[in-house]
C-alpha cells in the first residue's frame, strides 16, 4: 500500500456487526424487496403500506441505537411534515440543481436544531442588532437563542470532499450563527469509493496528498462530518481510524446524514467511540452496487455538477463554481477553507 493512499476494505467494516445488527438488517432486506414488487406495475396503496411497515420496524431498531439520531424518530410530531417535505423534493429527479442546493441548505439547519437545540434549556444567549429605523431615534432589537457556545466551540469541521464540501460549511455557518460568532476550523479529507467494486467488496480509498489537515489541531476536538448520503459508513471509518492511527484522540465525533441507510449508521456508531450520527431520513438497504435505495441519486453530482473524467475539479475550484451568491453568504466559512488550503 503507497504511503499516500490509506485503503479500508468492505470485510473490515462488516467485523463491526453483530449477530443482532445482521438479523435486523436481513429482516430489511426482505421487507424492502417485498416492496419493491408493488414498483412495477406500481400499486401505490401497497407501495404505502410497505413504506409504513419499513418505517415502523427502522424506528423499533433504532431504538436500541441511541447513538443513532433519526429526525422523524426523536423530534415531535409536528415537526414530522417538514422532514417528509424536504426530503421529498430531495428525491425527486424532477428537482433541478439550483433547487436540490435550496432544499439541502433546509436538510442541514433542521439537522442543527436537532443536535444543538431540540432540548430546552434554561441558558439562553442574546443576539443584539442594530435596525433600519432611526426616526425618531435608532432602533434596536434583542432576540434570545439558545446558548450553545460550550457544545461547538471546541469543534473542527470535517469535509469529506466532493459532495460534503457545501453542507460541511452550512453546518460551519449555523454554528457561527448560533453561537458567540465562533468560525470553525476546517480539515479537508479526499476519500473516494473505488465504483469498479461492488458493495461486498468495496474500497474506501483517503488519498493524502489531496487533504489538508493539521493532526495537532484534530487532536481532543469535536469533529463534525456533514456528509448529504451515508451508504456503506466507509468513508468516515477509514478517516477517523487513520486520524486514530497517527495519534488524533477525538473528544466526539458527529456524523451529519440528510439520507442514511440503517446499515450505514449501525457501522459507524459501533466502529467508532463516543460518534453519534444525526440524519434526516434513513433508508432500509443498499443495492449491490452499494447505492442507496430508494436513495436521492449522486448528492455530490446533484449539489456540483458531474466533473469530466480528464480533468477533475480540485476544491478551489468546485468552490469557485458555487458563484458570487454562496461565497457571499459563506464568505467566513471560505476564508477559513481557503487559508487551510493555501497555507
């Protein structure tokens, strides 16, 4: 193995199962297929039912998970309707990119509230703004938030490029917005699947000499993950235990999903100490070519465009293609990316 390429492979992820995991996980399996033959000629009254039974028997697993966080599992009901309405136009092929960006922006600020502020607290902080109106004297306006500032400001963003680089700094933005205007650090990781393999025996491939971190500074700190799709769990496996290999304790680790698959969420949570994994909505299973179904598609290609096969785009430029409009909004968020970046 070249000193510049770390490799995990499928059969070491699947050590991290139990018995039990590979029951529920069959169990899955076989209600998913079951559905799937409502699909064609589609019967939605039983393609509705099927969906039902899945979700019930993800919500009964899961409950034996506490470090898994499903949105439409732990928050309250009322807030039910917007997950199923944002995901929902997340799936649709009909969703353009400029769209599918809007409703990912809506995905990772309902993922905040739920890890930062879904429980009451009594400790409040006070954003304190200045407005327009100065007749006849300048006004000003006080709004409580919820004080958070001891839960992120020990914390490093961590982008698992291509697909996770936008709602890695939407996650950084709601952080900064939230608490005492703190602007996270960033360590930048090129992790790739090898898609010649297939789910059984797929690679996970970290290539060195395209990330840009500082180990010192990834040691003892809260690592975030803000990843649209978590499939297998390989990705952030492989670069949390080569973090560990060289030394990186990590205080936490949250993993950040707008779609995981049980399987996904089940690998991470065991292979790694204190992770939790916080998703919007979570899929049954996988098919062999470990995609998600019934998925969303390739969130990276839906959020940046396809790269040509000759000449894929370094971070630089996938963030120069985001236009004037992000980098405006995100301009802290991008400094910080780019002094990690340039040195």
């Amino acid at each position: 193995m070249a000193q510049d390429k770390i490799i995990l492979k499928a059969e070491d992820l699947d050590g991290y199962l139990t018995d039990q995991d590979m029951k529920d996980l069959a169990c899955l399996d076989e209600m998913f297929k079951e559905t799937m033959t409502h699909f064609e000629p589609l019967n939605k009254d039983k393609v509705i039912e099927s969906y039902d039974k899945l979700g019930k028997k993800m919500q009964e697993i899961c409950a034996a998970h506490p470090n898994i966080q499903v949105y439409s599992f732990v928050t309250e009901e009322g807030a039910h309707a917007e997950a199923s309405h944002v995901i929902s136009k997340l799936r649709d092929i009909k969703t353009d990119h400029q769209e599918f960006m809007y409703y990912s922006q809506r995905a990772y600020e309902m993922l905040f509230r739920m890890a930062y502020t879904g429980k009451h607290t009594d400790k409040k902080s006070h954003i304190f703004v200045q407005t327009p109106v100065n007749f006849p004297v300048q006004n000003y306006a006080v709004h409580k938030i919820p004080d958070v500032d001891s839960q992120v400001n020990n914390s490093v963003m961590c982008v698992m490029l291509r697909g996770a680089l936008l709602p890695s700094m939407i996650m950084s933005k709601e952080i900064q917005e939230y608490s005492n205007d703190y602007i996270t650090p960033f360590a930048l990781f090129k992790i790739s699947r090898n898609d010649n393999k297939k789910e059984n025996d797929m690679e996970y491939i970290l290539d060195l000499n395209k990330s840009f971190f500082n180990l010192e500074q990834l040691d003892g700190k809260d690592l975030i993950f803000a990843d649209p799709m978590n499939a297998t769990g390989g990705s952030l496996v492989t670069v949390v235990k080569y973090l560990q290999s060289q030394g990186v304790h990590p205080k936490s680790i949250k993993f950040f999903n707008t779609i995981s698959t049980l399987k996904g969420s089940i690998r991470v949570t065991r292979a790694l100490e204190n992770c939790t994994c916080y998703t919007l909505w979570v899929d049954p299973v996988m098919n062999e070519k470990a995609y998600i179904m019934p998925g969303l598609g390739d969130a990276g290609d839906r959020l940046n465009g396809c790269d040509t096969k000759d000449a894929p785009r370094n971070i630089m430029q996938l963030i120069a293609d985001y236009g004037h409009n992000i980098a405006g909004l995100y301009r802290s968020q991008l400094f910080e990316i780019e002094r990690t970046v340039l040195g």
